[in-house]
C-alpha cells in the first residue's frame, strides 16, 4: 500500500487547480508594475488573486497586501506605531511569539496578537472583544489593535475579517493547497501602520519588492478552491473522519489523553497524548509504516524545548512531549485513518509491552 499524508496542518498538497494557475502565470512576461500590455496582463493575475483571497477571508480586495507567507506578514507586529509594547496570546504560533515585547507595557500596548485556531491541537478561541475604553484587554494591559493569525481557520471553517474586529490578520496559501511562500497581510482600511519591508514601493507600499506573480495567482486559486470546499460543507466529512480515528483509538489505548476534544476545535485536528511515548518516536515510528503525521508545529521539528502550547494548556512537560498530531484534508479516506489506526495501536501496545 502507498503511503497515507496525514500533516494537512503542516502543509496541504498542492491542488490541481493551483498547478495549471501557476504554470499559466509563468508564461506572462511582464513585471506586474510596468505599464506596458506584458505588464497590465502580469497586474491583472495579482488583482485577479487579490480578489480571490479577499473572498475567502471576507475582506475588501484593496485590504490584502501579498507577502511571503504568514511569518513575513506576522513582521508587521514590529512597526505598528508608536513602535511600542506587543502582546501575544501563550498558545499562539511562534511567529507571532517572536515580536512578544512588554518592555514599554506600564502605558498599554500596541497590539495583541493571537491564533484563532491552534496549528497543534486546532482548538478555537474566539476573537476577544474591546472593552469599554475600545482597548483589547491582555491581563491588565490594555492593547490598542488586535492582530490575528487565521492561517490554519482560513477555508476550514467561516470566518470574516469584517465581523471579527481584527485590525490585522495573516494567512499563508500552503494551508489551503496553494504554494509555499506566498501569503498575505490583511490590513484594515484606513489603519496607519508601518511597512513589512521597505523598498520601491510596491502592495501600496506596505511590502516592497517585485510581486510572485505566480505564486500569488496560485493562491488565488487555492482560494477559490478553499471557499468552495467549505460551501460545499467538505469539512464536515473530514470531520466525521477524526471522530472516527479518535473513536478507533480510544476503544484500544485506554491510558491516551485526546487534547482539547472537549472544547471547539478544527475539523481535521487531533492532537493526543500518550504519557511516556515520545511524540518524536511515534512519528519516527509511523513515518517508517508510511504513515507521515506531527508531533507538533512544523516550525518547530527539529528543536528540542517545552512544548509550550500544550503546557500553557496545563499539560506537564512529560505528557507535552508525548504528543502526536494527526491532521486530515479532503483528500484523506476513511480506510486511510483505520489503516493508521490500527497501525498506532499496535505499536501503542508494544510500548506498553516494554514500559510494563
């Protein structure tokens, strides 16, 4: 039998849509900011993927600015003005975490960034509400824009960045079966920030540099793509699927703990916790039965440290790092996930076996 993918949270193949966008982008000539006919033809696929991704996030076209990817639009948290204090949700991604600064707090912050959806457990959190002095409160500090990182809600379940109140949000088109890196800074209208990087002025001068053409057309279709999935209520199929694989493996690893199954969560996502199993050998494990799935954040394989979303989740370090992600798409079968399932768990027995 082939190999199953089950790490859609990590990155999501590439549709088919998407490959012949791009491979049609590639034989436009022209640089999308020259005014001659090569040119205007390269500004129309940008324009056209603008208002595509613009549809799928529920904003206006002339609120998305292309970037790199989610990280690169995160970059922005540094130079929203006055330059000040950052404050950012524990659970949220380490691209945010990286522009944490409570250094000039005592007066209020900037900003407050958070995840809407968790990349490791997929449990959702609501976006918090102003207060009476319309601040977004973090604690005791009062945070006066809200930016939040759509990238794993995006084409899985509703979301609007009108309704939500958010200032900034990001969202990066390989979580959605678009290419890799390229994604998008949502800006509100007539919010006064900074530029993610600075140069001859192109995306209104809010990220220099000549545009990915086919990269953005790309995500473009990725997003049509993602939005007619989620009308067509996909996800609630992928959703049966994880129940069903958390129910197989339930009925055979008693001793397992299933993160966040009791509050909203992603459709796709099931992070648990075997307590002395490490996550990194079980993915080991899995990888050589032709299974590929997580033991978290794929910015973080590699790095030895706390696994600190599911510590600020109040789980211990040992049981943090015991965790498995699994996270399906709509290509995943359901002979794919009792195929895992019982591969797990016969593994998940023999660990048993030697821990006895």
């Amino acid at each position: 039998m082939g190999r199953v993918y089950l790490d859609w949270n990590a990155t999501a193949p590439l549709r088919q849509e998407v490959r012949a966008a791009m491979l049609a982008a590639l034989d436009v000539a022209g640089n999308p900011s020259s005014v001659h006919a090569e040119g205007r033809a390269a500004r129309a696929l940008v324009e056209r993927a603008r208002g595509e991704v613009a549809a799928l996030v529920g904003c206006k076209p002339s609120e998305v600015v292309f970037t790199s990817g989610a990280t690169e639009a995160a970059g922005i948290l540094a130079h929203v003005p006055p330059h000040g204090a950052v404050c950012v949700d524990e659970t949220a991604h380490d691209a945010l975490w990286a522009h944490l600064d409570l250094t000039h707090a005592e007066g209020g912050a900037n900003v407050l960034a958070k995840g809407l959806a968790n990349s490791e457990t997929g449990v959702i959190t609501e976006p918090p509400a102003r207060d009476e002095d319309g601040a977004y409160p973090y604690g005791a500090i009062r945070c006066g824009s809200l930016f939040l990182d759509v990238t794993q809600a995006a084409g899985r379940i509703p979301w609007s960045f009108h309704w939500s109140g958010a200032d900034m949000a990001c969202v990066s088109a390989h979580k959605i079966g678009g290419p890799k890196g390229v994604g998008a800074l949502i800006v509100r209208e007539g919010l006064d920030i900074g530029a993610v990087q600075k140069g001859g002025g192109q995306e209104l001068g809010r990220r220099s540099g000549t545009e990915n053409v086919a990269g953005i057309a790309g995500f473009g279709a990725a997003a049509t793509a993602a939005l007619r999935d989620m009308d067509a209520g996909v996800w609630a199929g992928v959703e049966k699927l994880r129940n069903i694989l958390e129910s197989s493996l339930a009925s055979g690893a008693k001793g397992t703990i299933f993160v966040g199954n009791d509050r909203p969560r992603l459709p796709n996502t099931s992070c648990f916790v075997t307590p002395g199993w490490k996550g990194e050998t079980q993915v080991m494990q899995m990888d050589l039965a032709g299974f590929a799935v997580s033991s978290g954040s794929a910015c973080s394989s590699g790095k030895v440290k706390t696994p600190r979303v599911l510590a600020a989740m109040g789980l211990d370090q040992a049981a943090a790092e015991s965790a498995l992600r699994v996270s399906l798409g709509p290509e995943t079968t359901e002979e794919d996930v009792l195929r895992f399932a019982e591969t797990w768990l016969r593994h998940e027995k023999k660990f048993r076996q030697r821990a006895a």
